[in-house]
C-alpha cells in the first residue's frame, strides 16, 4: 500500500563518503522553488566539444525524446506526482487515493491522472505570480481545456475576475500556506470557456520538498455543481442533474459526442498511423479516455430522455393509428 516515501531524486541530504572515480561534477543547483532534470553525457574520444561535432540528433534519440501521448507519462511530471501525492499523506494523514488503495509507486501518475476527483497543482516561486503546473484528466474536463491550453497559466484564472471571488480564493490560499492544508473548502471557479461552477469538499494542501521548503500548492476537488443543477465528482452519474436541475443542454450533448468521436480517431491513429500495439501504454491510456468520455455521453443522454416530456395519450374517441 501506497503510504509515505521520499524519492531519491527529491532527497536533498549531501552524499557522504568518497566519490566514486567514474562520477562526474554536477551543475549548480537549480533555484529555490524550481527543480531540474539533469543528463551527465560522458564525451567520446576525439569528441573535441567543438560546435557542430559528434552525432547529429535525431528525432526519438536520447537528446530529442519522442513527446508522450499523455501528460502523464512525461518524467517531470511524474517526480511531481510523486511528491504531490506525499505532501498529501504529510499535512492531512490520508491517502489521496482513500484508506483502501494499494496503489504501487510506479502507477501513482497513471492512478492519479485517471482518478474521479480532480487535482490541480500550481508552482509557488518568490516574485512571480502562480502558476499551474498540474491537472490530471478529471481537472481538464472541469475546466473545459487541454493540457497545454491550462498549464502555464496563472492559477488567478481558474476563477472569476470579480473582488469578492478573487478575495475568497487567495484567503484560502493564505490559510494553506499557513496551516499545511485546508479541508472540506467550498467555492466558485470558472472554466477557461467560463463555465461558472461551485466546487465543494476540497483539500487544500501545500507541495513540499522532503527539507520541508514549500514549492507549490495543489487541490483535490470531489465534488461540483454547475449552475443548471448538473452535478459531477466521485460517486457521482456523470451528467446527472439536481433536484429540480435543467438536464444537460443539445450543445453540451454534441460536444460530449464530437469527444467522443476526436478521442476515437486518436485511438485509430495511434494504431494504424503509428503502428502502437494495443498493449503500448499510449494505446491502453487513450482507450481508458475513449472508455470514461463514452460513459459520459451514456449519463447525459439518460438525464436528458429521462426530463424529457412523455408524449401525451390519445383523447378518448380519437382516432389511432
């Protein structure tokens, strides 16, 4: 089961003993806040390190790596989610995943990228405004946007520009920073399309670095209500409407099924264009997609059949047929 670790690439203890003969001088550490992959290439002999010389590059090589067909799958991404999710388990004492997960290490990204509830993350660095660098897929849909159409931009705008709503996110933000996390947050966000919706039972947490220094923060979101009643998160019939909600639109229905169909083709592509197996991780990540985008369909089109008006019964004497 899936509980605390600190990844060795996160570890910022000074190594002790005699440094091997082969090792090689790292580069400087990055900033405070900002963390830094790093490749030691060792130079052939008559390499000469002038410009231009040694083996050109080529697109999939070790130098120009091939751009995953998920998030998630990128390293930097994943060392994130390692740390994310153990900040969690630090400041609050529970799983993020809940108290009945066996989750190994190596399928945190996956797990947490498919998960039910949303999570964002935004980096915190001294000077510059937030901004996000997370979401898992449950996150993107909420916000109505891809990953790159969200990361990179400032937190601010996962909310509407309006003082009182503004005001109400940055105090809790503050709160966070100062307490470690901040359980069962309710408030307003906006979709990048500008949807206006009420997120409730929030987590907030701050992402720390095992020396404690904080280096974002991140939200765990389980629950949502649009403002026609339509509610979603975990445990939740996707499309499902309120007590007295509207069911979903015509519009929301042809969007919920031209996705459908986009994520279709991707999976078309990846195995007739690129030749994936079925059993490639690219090819299994975008069938999952594929698979929750069709269950979403299914669950709007039940709630809308099941507000639509039955068809009024014949008058008596009226003729059938």
């Amino acid at each position: 089961m899936l509980a605390m670790f600190k990844p060795s690439c996160w570890s910022a203890q000074p190594a002790t003993g005699r440094r091997p003969a082969t090792s090689q001088r790292r580069p400087a550490a990055a900033p405070p806040g900002r963390q830094q992959l790093w490749v030691a290439a060792a130079k052939g002999k008559g390499g000469g390190g002038k410009k231009g010389s040694g083996v050109p590059k080529k697109a999939g090589s070790l130098m120009d790596p091939p751009k995953p067909a998920e998030p998630y799958l990128q390293t930097s991404v994943i060392m994130h989610n390692l740390l994310l999710v153990e900040s969690h388990f630090r400041k609050t004492k529970k799983p993020i995943f809940g108290p009945d997960a066996e989750i190994e290490i190596s399928q945190v990204a996956r797990e947490l990228w498919e998960a039910p509830f949303a999570v964002l993350a935004h980096d915190i660095e001294e000077g510059e405004p937030n901004r996000f660098c997370y979401a898992n897929k449950t996150a993107l849909q909420l916000f109505e946007c891809s990953w790159d159409e969200l990361v990179g931009k400032e937190s601010t705008q996962s909310a509407e520009d309006v003082a009182e709503v503004q005001d109400d996110r940055q105090a809790a933000l503050e709160r966070t920073l100062k307490s470690g996390y901040l359980d069962n947050y309710s408030g307003w966000r906006r979709s990048l399309k500008g949807t206006r919706f009420l997120v409730s039972n929030a987590t907030l947490f701050n992402v720390e670095a095992p020396t404690g220094q904080v280096v974002g923060q991140a939200v765990k979101i389980r629950e949502w209500e649009f403002e026609d009643g339509t509610k979603g998160g975990e445990g939740v019939v996707p499309g499902a409407a309120a007590a007295g909600g509207a069911p979903p639109s015509a519009e929301s229905l042809a969007a919920a099924e031209a996705a459908v169909a986009e994520q279709g083709a991707l999976v078309r592509s990846l195995k007739e264009e690129q030749g994936l197996a079925n059993s490639s991780e690219e090819v299994k990540a975008a069938v999952e997609k594929l698979l929750q985008l069709k269950e979403e369909l299914a669950g709007m089109q039940h709630a809308a059949a099941a507000a639509a008006p039955a068809a009024p019964a014949p008058e008596a004497g009226q003729a059938q047929g």
